[in-house]
C-alpha cells in the first residue's frame, strides 16, 4: 500500500492537535512495520509540528524520531505564513499559488496512486 500522510494540525491548537499529530505519526510507524510505502508531509500550521518534536520533553518526540526518515518535507508557502521553523526538511512548493512561493501539491500524491490521510 502506498500512503501519504499530511500533519496540518496547528500545535498551538492544544490537547486535540497533538493527539491529530500523535495519531498521525503512529500510523506512519505502523505503515513502515507493515511494508508500506508511506511518507510524511506538513502542511498549514502544522509546519510547525517538526520545531515542538524536537523539543527533548515532547511526548511524540521519540516517535518522531523513530519515523523521522519518513518526513519528505513541508509546504513552504505555509511555513513562511505561519512562521515555522523548516527544522532542515526539504520545503516544498510544487503547487504555484499566487501571491505565495508555492505549496505541497497533495495532487502530487494522488496522481501517485497513495491513500492520502489528513490529520
């Protein structure tokens, strides 16, 4: 099964976008273990998901960690919006909206033949 999973939760969002995050990022691990081809992506306000798991206390940052290789990068329109840290992940912005430097086209990960799942 091939899968894309978008984090667009905003951490800022409180208890719910964190369990969106956590859940998301769970699925991942899960995929991988079971021969998925998955990837991750951030997009929205969730750009700034990456700066809060790397933080040491976070509660998802060992999951983080542990799916990290996963993560093929964020909307780069979205983060400059929401002023996220890039955390070195690759931006991306392949769908040209004007008026921004472009965003993650999630047409990308269809036409690819992946489930897209949104959190």
């Amino acid at each position: 099964m091939k899968t894309a999973i978008i984090i667009l939760s905003d951490p800022k969002a409180g208890e719910d976008a964190l369990g969106r995050a956590f859940n998301a990022l769970a699925l991942a691990r899960e995929s991988r273990q079971a021969g998925d081809d998955v990837l991750i992506a951030f997009s929205g306000a969730g750009t700034r998901w990456p700066a809060e798991f790397t933080k040491p206390a976070h509660p998802a940052g060992a999951l983080y960690q542990e799916v990290r290789d996963l993560v093929t990068g964020l909307s780069c329109g979205c983060a400059k919006v929401f002023g996220a840290d890039t955390c070195g992940l690759p931006e991306k912005s392949c769908n040209a909206i004007p008026g921004t430097p472009g965003v993650l086209s999630l047409r990308e990960y269809l036409a690819d033949g992946r489930h897209v799942v949104v959190f």
